[in-house]
C-alpha cells in the first residue's frame, strides 16, 4: 500500500492498514486558495498590524511562531452584540470568491499533486467558535451566550452560512478528497463551555456546512486540540472523519473502544514535551514510545504533533518523530 491506501484503510471502521501513517502522510496539504486568500490576505512574520475582511486586528511578530487575534478594548470588533450588524458584515464569498479566473493559479497548483498517492487536502481554518472570539474576545463570547443568546444564535448562523459557503466554493471548484476544517472548543482540562451550549450554538450551525462536504465524498478533518471527550458522540453525528489534534490530555484508549472505528484520532503527542529549543533526543524518543504503546494498539489511530497543520516549531522534532513511528512499524508490521 502506499501512504494514501494506507490512510483510506485507516478510515474504514473495517480497514486493515498495514502499518501507522506518519503524521500528516497521505495527505497533500495546499492553502492559499482565493476564499482564505479573500478574507484573511496575506501574512507573514514582522508584518504590520492589520485587519481581516471581518474587521479582527491580527498580529504577526517577528519573533512569533504564528498570527494572532489581537483584541483589545480598542479593538474589538462587536462592542453590542444585540446589533452585531452595526460592527461588522459577513464577507460575501459567493459574490467575491465564484469567478473562474481567481480559481485558475490554485487549480494550477492542485493539478501537481499526485492523487494517486496523495490526498488532496484544502484548508478552512477560524472556524465558528473562533470566529466569535475573534469578533469580541472570550470573555464577551462566554458572557453573551449566557445572557443574549438570540442575538448570539443569529450571529453565531449566519457564521454557519459563512462557513457553508467557503465550503461550497472550495468543493464545486476544486473537488478536493480533503478538507481540514479549524475550530477550538476547549482548552486542554475541559470544554469552552457546556456541552448543551456547544451543541445549541455552535454544533447545529455546523450541520449544512459538515452534510455538504460528507454528500459530496470529502475526507473531514476537524482540528481541535482541545478536550473534547464530552462531545465526542457529537462529532461522529458530524460526519467528522478524522479528529486532528486530540491532546493526550483525553482518554484517548478509552475514545478508541468508545468510537470503534467510527472516527479516527490523530494526535497524541505532547507538543510540551517534544517541541521545545531545548527539547532532548531521549525526551523526544520517549515520549513517542509511550504514545505508540498505549494508543497504536486501539486501532483508527494516526500518530501526529497537535497542531492545526504539519509540521514542528523546530525542525528536529519532526525528524526524531517519525523515525520513532518507523521503529514502531518495523517491530510490530515489519514494515517502514
């Protein structure tokens, strides 16, 4: 099998892979698409302050390891979010995104990638938890879905359709077997908020958006590296094929028998551990062998750094990462 095959039989509830995947194999990861383009812009490290399409201030220092949300008091989009309309306006996707000829530099670029040995995997990061707190911060998020929740549910829909849309345009254009959808929903101890409020608020608004990409054969990955073992069952009813991102801070061998085949987690390494300047070899390789004996023998599972795309901070992880999957594959598969 080569790595696709591999991650296809690792999908199946019946599959029969015959060793683990290492991270993100299989997949061909391509962002820069024009919906993300559109609304995000370009980034880079030391650029100056700006703003998306929604109005969030987002920062990129020189000195950091990605761009952030940068909300403050001055600068906080919604201040009322009973008239959220008066603060920003949902960017229209079909009307800017829908021309061929913006499609035509990224179809070129999909074109490239072997579909035959890799999944082609597009990219829809802020998704709708994120979006909120993107808009008016987290505590003004937590304290108006208790207080102003109609105001909340119009928002928090018309967030959905936002999303829905991105979606559609990406499937209709490019037809990818991948999407890799973003959205935290908890911090590593618990849940941002009751499992009732996420499933009000923000579960039902993913319904349209997660149907369309399952109807049309698209391979679902949801980032979440969070703990999210309370709504797990929830997931699943999302159509959510693979949870990227589960920390080790879940019962992930608990998850595997709960989930049976259901859903596959890909995670379960402890980026406090593995991904630092001063990260050892030993610590690196040990943590990977803890990981592999206890999660690896319950199945649907892909070993992976917990962040929302490949890749370490330092490169050196990576590396050390990896082989330790290989020494694993060739002692229990006899395989690399």
């Amino acid at each position: 099998m080569n790595a696709k095959e591999i991650l296809l039989e690792t999908l199946k509830r019946d599959g029969k892979p015959e060793r683990l995947l290492k991270q993100f194999e299989g997949t061909s990861f391509l962002p820069g698409d024009p919906v993300n383009n559109f609304v995000r812009g370009q980034r880079w490290p030391g650029m100056p302050p700006k703003k998306d399409l929604w109005g969030t201030t987002i920062l990129w220092p020189e000195d950091s390891i990605g761009a952030m949300p940068h909300v403050t008091p001055e600068t906080q989009v919604i201040r009322d979010v009973t008239c959220w309309r008066d603060f920003t306006k949902v960017p229209d996707l079909i009307a800017n995104c829908s021309d061929n000829a913006l499609w035509d530099p990224y179809l070129e670029a999909a074109s490239k990638v072997d579909r035959s040995e890799n999944l082609l995997m597009m990219f829809a990061p802020t998704g709708l938890f994120e979006r909120l707190h993107f808009l008016m911060g987290f505590e003004d998020t937590f304290v108006n879905l208790m207080i102003e929740p109609e105001a909340m549910e119009d928002l928090c829909a018309a967030i959905g359709e936002y999303r829905y849309n991105g979606f559609k345009l990406m499937v209709d254009n490019v037809h990818p077997d991948a999407i890799l959808s973003h959205d935290d929903w908890g911090s590593k101890q618990s849940l941002f908020m009751q499992p009732d409020v996420w499933r009000e608020f923000i579960k039902a608004n993913y319904v349209k958006g997660y149907d369309y990409l399952h109807d049309h054969g698209v391979v679902i990955f949801h980032h979440s590296d969070s703990f999210c073992e309370p709504i797990v069952e929830d997931m699943i009813d999302l159509h959510i094929d693979v949870w990227q991102g589960v920390l080790p801070q879940n019962d992930i061998p608990k998850l595997q028998k709960q989930i049976d085949g259901r859903m596959v987690l890909m995670g379960g390494i402890d980026a406090a551990i593995v991904d630092r300047a001063d990260s050892t070899e030993e610590e690196i390789r040990t943590e990977m062998r803890r990981l592999l004996n206890a999660y690896a023998p319950g199945g649907h599972f892909i070993p992976c750094i917990t962040y929302g795309g490949p890749g370490t901070i330092f490169p050196q992880a990576d590396k050390l990462i990896n082989e330790e999957i290989d020494l694993y594959n060739e002692e229990h598969f006899g395989t690399k």
